[in-house]
C-alpha cells in the first residue's frame, strides 16, 4: 500500500476504534488566532470530536480551517457627480491562502478539585496548504498546493460549567513545513517548502455525552 493511501486510511481506523470503545464521547469547536511563520497571521477555526478514556486521558480527530485573504488596490480617478465624490478604484493584486491541519490528538486533564483546571497534548497532523494568486498588473493567474507531515503541541486552562460542558482557553504551536514540486535535480532531490510553523491562541466549548 503506497503513502497517499496511508494518510487517508489512518484517520478511518482511528475513527472506527473511537466508535467500538465504551466511554463517553468528546466534541469541540475550537476559534482563535494563529501567527505562522511562511504566511500573513490570521483566524483560524476547528473541531474535534474523540473518545475520552477517563476524567484524565481522551484521543480525537480534528480539522482546522486558518484563511487569509489580501487584496491590493488603487484608485485612479475621482470627480463630483450630482454632489457626491466618486473614485474609480483598481484591482492591481490579489491572493488567498489556506491551510487545512487534519489531527490526531491526545489530551491529558490535570486533576483538579475547583471548576478550574488544566490540560496540555500534543498532536501528529497532515496538513494542506492551498495558495491562489491572481496579479491582473502582470496578468498572472496562479494556483499552488504544498503538504506535509505535522506536529501540533497545546496547554491550556479549563473552566468548568456543567456536568458535562466546559470552556477552555488554550495557547498551541504548530510545527510543519509543507512541500510541492519534488523532484531530483542532478542527483539531489530539490522541493519547494513554505515553513507553517507558529504560534496560535484559541478558545472552545467542550462537550460530553454518551
């Protein structure tokens, strides 16, 4: 069985050992802010949902969404018509950027005898990055796609506010270098590499239930 298949069947034999063990289920949604080194910062949304083995250790899948769009524009006109000022406005550049981490993650509670507690993990991902460019000066249209193998790690604070229901406050660093293009040159193998890696800070809701 090659690699691509791998990435794609992992995910699947998690999620099918989640749904034979016997505990209590787990589900986040996950909004914050994520600064990465290769990219402008931005908001960065996710979701988890994974099995919990006890009140210390729980395993989930996760998929995050972190979107950053910039658009460069001029104006080149400006007049009075009817009273009102109107500028003639253009499009010089645009682009988008998107990166897509799927986790598997592994969380450990800290005990706690207050509604506060806390919580550290860590995470091995497959992450995608997807960047369009459209530059309407040079008249250049142009999609890129890199990807890699990742690693996510996470501490954080807990608060919570029923039975089974809390919110929680976590900082994370995301550690991965995505790749395209490889190939030998030479002899040598030569890739393009754009460094993901940074420093984020989110907050959630936490949800149990059977």
């Amino acid at each position: 069985m090659n690699r691509k298949k791998w990435i794609y069947l992992i995910p699947f034999l998690c999620l099918t050992g989640m749904a034979h063990a016997q505990g209590v289920n787990i589900l986040e949604i996950q909004a914050g802010y994520f600064n990465p080194r290769g990219a402008e910062s931005g908001l960065i949304f996710g979701g988890c949902y994974g099995f919990s083995f006890d009140e210390m250790i729980d395993m989930s899948l996760g998929v995050s969404y972190f979107h950053r769009g910039y658009t460069k524009q001029s104006e080149i006109a400006t007049e009075v018509v009817n009273g009102i000022v109107v500028n003639t406005v253009r499009k010089n550049l645009e682009y988008s950027t998107t990166l897509l981490p799927v986790s598997l993650n592994l969380n450990v509670h800290l005990p706690s005898y207050s509604p506060l507690s806390w919580f550290f993990g860590g995470s091995v991902s497959y992450q995608f990055l997807f960047n369009t460019e459209n530059n309407y000066e040079e008249q250049i249209k142009e999609k890129r796609k890199y990807r890699a193998f990742g690693w996510i790690l996470r501490g954080g604070a807990e608060l919570m506010m029923g039975s089974r229901s809390s919110l929680f406050l976590e900082a994370f660093y995301n550690i991965c270098k995505v790749k395209r293009n490889e190939e030998k040159v030479a002899g040598l193998p030569v890739w393009e590499e754009v460094d993901v890696s940074g420093i984020g800070l989110r907050a959630g809701i936490r949800l149990e239930f059977f």
